[in-house]
C-alpha cells in the first residue's frame, strides 16, 4: 500500500486471460507470417483501373500445395494451409467468372 514492490509467491499460476491473450497473439503473429493477415483496402482504391491493371499484370504467386501440405508440423499447419489453398482457389474462380464476362 505504501508504493514499494513486493515479492509474490513464485507458485502462483499464471491468470487465463493472460494465457488466452499470448495464444491469441502468437496466433495473429503466424497468419502475418503466412500472408493470410493483411489491412483491408478501401473499395475504391481496390477497383480502380489502374489496380486492375496492375492485378491482370503482374506475375502470380507460385504455390506448391505439396510442400505445404508435407511441412505441415503439426494440425494447426495443416489447416492452415488447407484454408490457404482453399481461399486461392476461390479467389481465382472469382477473378476467372469476372474477366469472362
């Protein structure tokens, strides 16, 4: 009460909040590694002819499945990549349906 620090037991357990919050940073801190967690672009900016442009010209990320799939380490990898092969196979259905019309 007087301001100075005091010693705590060294056997108190660590509060769950303080737990979840870690679990759920090193979570964010993966899908940015992985590229699945990006800012969002305004509208706009995002259908602008020259974004079109430049999405239509330049080079598509090469993805190998295999080797994501086989360097998986453990089931969170695994879903991961499953989501992340998922998620661009249905953004190129979109783009193809868009540009055939």
């Amino acid at each position: 009460p007087d301001g100075q620090s005091e010693e705590h037991p060294a056997d108190t357990p660590v509060p769950d909040f303080l737990v979840q919050e870690e679990a759920k940073l090193r979570k964010v801190a993966a899908m940015r590694k992985a590229g699945e967690l990006r800012r969002p672009e305004k509208s706009s900016v995002d259908r602008s002819t020259e974004a079109v442009a430049r999405r239509l010209v330049t080079e598509k990320p090469s993805f190998d499945v295999q080797a994501e799939l086989r360097d998986a380490q453990n089931q969170d990898d695994l879903v991961r990549a499953q989501r992340k092969v998922v998620r661009m196979q249905l953004t190129e259905s979109k783009k193809e349906v868009g540009l055939e019309g």
